[in-house]
C-alpha cells in the first residue's frame, strides 16, 4: 500500500494541538509522529492545521427529485472543498426517504457519485410508523421528524403519531422543531401589515423564538417520558438552551446542534443579504446568538452542522413570501468558523471537537471523527490563504456568505486516505464509502 507523510503539521486532536507529521498508509492513518516508510510521498504543510474531517450530520443534497437544486455529486464536492468528508443527508426528497427500498436507493445513489462519506436519515410520517419499526437500523443515520416547517406528509403533526414514534424508534431521533399553528399565525400578522410586500427582516419575527419553544419543548418531553435517544437540530434561540444540560455528549440522552450560519449571521444581515439568508428555524437575534455561541463553549450544543440546502439562484431572487428557505453552506462554514477562532469566540480545539468528535460520537460512526491510529484518513488541511478561490462549487453556483473575506482557505482534503482536494482544486480521485456505525444502544 502507498504511504503519504503530512510534515510540518499542527495536529488539532482530543483537546490538544500537536506539531510533527501524520502518516496515511493506504486508506488509513498509520501513526503520527512515526517511523515512515522511505518510499513515502511527502506533503509539506508549512505549519498548517491539519484536522479530523468535518462529520455533518445534517444536510440536504436534493437528489433524488430536485436534482436542478443539486445531485450527490454535485454538492459532495462542494463538501470536500469545504473540509467535509462525510454527510448524512435528509428524507425530503422525492421520493421521500420514508421506507427500507428508498434508503437502499439512495445507497446506491451515493456509492456512485458522491465524493464524501455518506449516511442518511429515515424520515418519519404520520403513517410509516411499522416502516420505522422493521427497517435494517444499519442503513439508516438515525429517524428524522419534522416537527414543523415541512410540506405535506412530512409534518408529523399527528399528537398520537409522534408518541408512537418516540416510543417505538430504536435509533436517534433528530427533529426539526418549529410549532407551525404559531408560525401560521405570525405569518397573518405580517400579511395584515404588509401586504404581500412582507420583508426579510420580518422572517425571525414569524418563524418566532416563540416557534421553536413550543416544539422544541414538545420534543424534549417525548422523549424524556419515553427514554428516546434525542438529537435536536438547528436551534436558534436563547430561549431553548435552558431545555439542555452542559455536559459531555457520550452521557447524554438528550442532545442539542447548531448550525454555523446561525452561528456567523444575526438578523441585522436581514437588511442586506435578505432571502440568501432565509433559513428555518430563521437566523434570529445578535442576542441569540450570542447565547448559541456561549452553549457552544459551555457543551450545552453538542454538535455543529450545516444543513445545507441549495436552491437555485431564480428561486431565491423571488420576493420574501415566494423565496424558498435553505443556503448552500457545506463549503463554506468551516472557514466561517474559523473566523469564530480568530475572533476569540472559539477555541480551534472546540471547533474540531463540535464538527468530528461530537458527530461521531453521538451517531455512533465508527473509526472516523478522530486522528487516530488504524482510523480511516479523514483528513482536512485548513490554513491561510495561499491557493485562490475555487468559485462556488454547489450545483446552485452561490453562496450567502458573498462578500465575506475568509482568514483561512481549505487546503487539501483526504477521504478514506485518497486525495480528493488539494490546493484549491479538485483532484478527479474518489474514495467514498458508506459510514458504519458502532451504537451499542441498539439492540439486534
């Protein structure tokens, strides 16, 4: 097998920051600061941040069905570029991702053209109940409710279906947790004031801190009456935190996410980036998230994502009421991060262990999310700008963050010890697999 070495590296590993040298050998890393074989290529880093690959654990791809939004392909490059080696990926597609043959599909799907590693969530309905029941719990990343802010079956709002849910899913349960009678009643509120000329900044006022309360209130009650393994995504407000316990995410049955733009942007970017952020939950506050940034620090969110979701450049160029919610944000929020880092917010040590460390811990992915001895090369060189842009790779061809000056640009990428990323190109190589998964809460 062929042995690459990664001199002149700052390891950020496990609460520390080593400098040496990393040795992949094959698919895997062979050891750090080790003996390397004399045949081995050599990378010389020039003392940049070398980082266990990002590990998000919530995105949308929109393949199958929206391919015109994006594909595997497509987007999973986007991740790359972006210091993303695995995903797992969301059930709203068409078909939706709702029974045993669809996530099989979607497999397959990925095994052919995705760039990155790959998962993917079972989605919940109001009737897919025996589906969620007997499916092979190994195909899937966990069980996706839709607590609100989804179309059609998707919204499980059934009070009677969601018990059954939380009281029978052998997996993780991941919610989207909006309240959507209050989200509709907001909306009138605006329309009877606007018109159908509703601003952008309106957005956080209708999707409310109010909104997200109440479902994620519900959530977490289900699953504490139920013993559910709970994983609540993309919380936006101050208000929620106080639903979470601090604390390390291994213990936890309960545990909270964050996504980086709710990180980055406040409601105040309303007034000049307008729909190219409209997101749900919305962005709120410079309040909230001041509070998102400090339960980051204090290991009440657990976990940051992305949740990307391109759409097209028409789409979003619509009026606030027509424009659809999602950004395309898988290449670019580890560098948005990384400005957290220069700016004193985070530790890069906290950054590395909310981005791989937690994801794979709380999902259960085996040898990956770590540098470490026999652990697949996931691999990502993070440091400052040397390379250029490689323009927007998502199949959408934009970005909310336009404009913004990153400190720190992706340096090379590896999956599964292939090369895929280096100095700011694509390298045509491919190496993705299918996670795996070590849950002993599961029981076969």
């Amino acid at each position: 097998m062929s042995s690459t070495r990664l001199i002149n590296a700052r390891m950020v590993n496990e609460g520390r920051i080593i400098e040496g040298e990393l040795l992949i050998t094959g698919e895997r890393i062979a050891g750090i600061n080790v003996a390397a074989p004399a045949t081995a290529a050599v990378i010389d880093l020039g003392g940049a941040w070398l980082l266990p690959g990002m590990i998000d654990g919530q995105v949308h791809f929109r393949e199958p069905g929206f391919e015109h939004k994006g594909d595997m392909a497509t987007e999973s490059r986007a991740a790359i570029a972006g210091g993303i080696t695995s995903f797992m990926e969301m059930p709203n597609t068409t078909p939706q991702t709702i029974n045993e043959p669809a996530l099989r599909d979607k497999l397959a799907r990925a095994a052919v053209s995705s760039l990155g590693n790959y998962a993917f969530y079972l989605g919940a309905t109001n009737d897919n109940l025996e589906d969620i029941k007997s499916h092979n719990p190994d195909l899937a990343c966990g069980v996706k409710v839709f607590m609100g802010a989804s179309n059609g079956n998707m919204l499980v709002d059934n009070p009677a279906t969601l018990e059954a849910i939380f009281a029978n899913t052998p997996h993780l349960v991941a919610t989207h947790c909006e309240d959507t009678p209050t989200i509709i009643r907001n909306e009138k509120l605006a329309r009877e004031k606007w018109g159908d000329d509703v601003p952008c900044s309106e957005h956080h006022i209708i999707r409310s801190e109010e909104a997200c309360w109440l479902s994620s209130t519900l959530a977490v009650g289900l699953a504490k009456k139920h013993g559910t393994r709970l994983h609540v995504l993309h919380l936006t407000t101050a208000k929620e935190m106080s639903l979470f316990q601090p604390g390390p995410v291994e213990f936890k049955q309960i545990s909270a996410e964050v996504c980086a733009h709710h990180l980055f942007f406040s409601a105040e970017d309303y007034a000049t980036r307008g729909t190219d952020i409209k997101c749900n939950p919305a962005v709120k506050t410079a309040a909230d998230r001041a509070a998102l940034q400090a339960a980051v620090n204090g290991d009440v969110i657990d976990v940051i994502a992305t949740d990307h979701a391109p759409h097209t450049i028409e789409e979003k160029a619509r009026g606030y009421l027509s424009a659809p919610s999602g950004l395309p944000l898988v290449q670019h929020a580890l560098l948005s991060l990384f400005e957290r880092v220069n700016d004193g917010t985070f530790s890069i040590e906290r950054v590395v262990h909310k981005t791989a460390h937690a994801p794979a811990i709380r999902f259960g992915v085996a040898e990956r999310g770590y540098l470490r001895e026999g652990y697949f090369a996931d691999l990502v060189v993070v440091g400052n700008p040397r390379y250029g842009n490689p323009g927007v790779l998502s199949k959408c061809s934009w970005s909310p963050f336009t404009g913004v000056h990153f400190s720190h640009e992706i340096h090379h990428t590896f999956v599964n010890g292939a090369h895929v990323y280096r100095e700011g190109q694509l390298t045509g190589a491919r190496n993705a697999k299918a996670l795996t998964w070590q849950r002993p809460w599961i029981s076969r």
